[in-house]
C-alpha cells in the first residue's frame, strides 16, 4: 500500500498489486471504484501518481481519476466522491502501509498491508488544484538549454 485515507466506511488508496499500479475509491462503504494501469511498474526510481478532475458542480462530485508512471497517463476511469470527510472512526491518512481498517480488501498480502519491492523516498498530497510538476526535471532541462 502506497497511500491511503479513510476505511472500509469510506476512502481512498494507491497501491501496487501484481506489478500494476492501482487506486480505488470506497464510496461510503456501498462500492469500490478501482483504476489500474494499463502496463506494470518499472523497477528503479519513477512518480507514481493519481490526478482528479471534478466534472461538474453536483454533489456528490464526479470526474476522471487518471493514473500516471513519472509523466505517463497509464489508466482513467469516472469516480463519483462521497460529500464530508473520510475518517468517522478516526481513521486517517497513511503511506506505506494501512494504519487499521481497510479502505479495500484488494491490497495484496496481509495487515497492514505494508509496501514491499521499493522504497518510497516521498509523498505529496496536493490540493491546490494545479498539476504536479517535477521541479527538478524542469531546472535540469532548463541548465541543458543554456
């Protein structure tokens, strides 16, 4: 498990099961809406990231979840959010591995749940709305034009 917030009541994760980078959406508990990527996780260093766009102002909100490798868009799907917030229970934000009750119960291996084959050296959540770029990629290209 990469990230997670929320519970079985609820939430969200990023994880990686059978070489694939994947992301579900609990809804209140009801359903599971899962995106997978559409080719595995290289070994080495990479960016493995998941974007939201909200479409429309209804609520609860829906829009397109993408998945990306570094820079790549490797799968999307439409996800419909739950109004208010994850965590009725207390359950909050985790990286690396799930902190009690989980959010699915597709993360492979057993609680709780702990990221296996890499490192992860960071993790950002963002909300500002505007997409992730990588700063150091862009002052490096910036150097090799000069």
């Amino acid at each position: 498990m990469l990230f997670s917030q929320g519970s079985r009541f609820g939430g969200h994760a990023l994880y990686v099961k059978d070489g694939k980078l994947k992301y579900v959406y609990n809804w209140v508990g009801e359903f599971e809406q899962v995106i997978e990527s559409d080719r595995p996780v290289p070994t080495g260093d990479c960016v493995l990231s998941a974007s939201f766009e909200k479409e429309g102002d209804e609520m609860p909100a829906e829009g397109t979840l993408s998945l990306y490798i570094d820079d790549e868009k490797v799968g999307e799907g439409k996800v419909k959010t739950q109004p208010g917030k994850f965590s009725l229970a207390g359950e909050g934000l985790n990286v690396g591995k799930e902190g009690a009750e989980a959010v699915t119960d597709d993360y492979p291996g057993a609680y709780p749940w702990a990221f296996v084959g890499g490192t992860i050296r960071q993790a950002t959540v963002d909300v500002a709305g505007e997409p992730w770029v990588d700063l150091e990629k862009e002052v490096i290209a910036a150097f090799a034009r000069d």
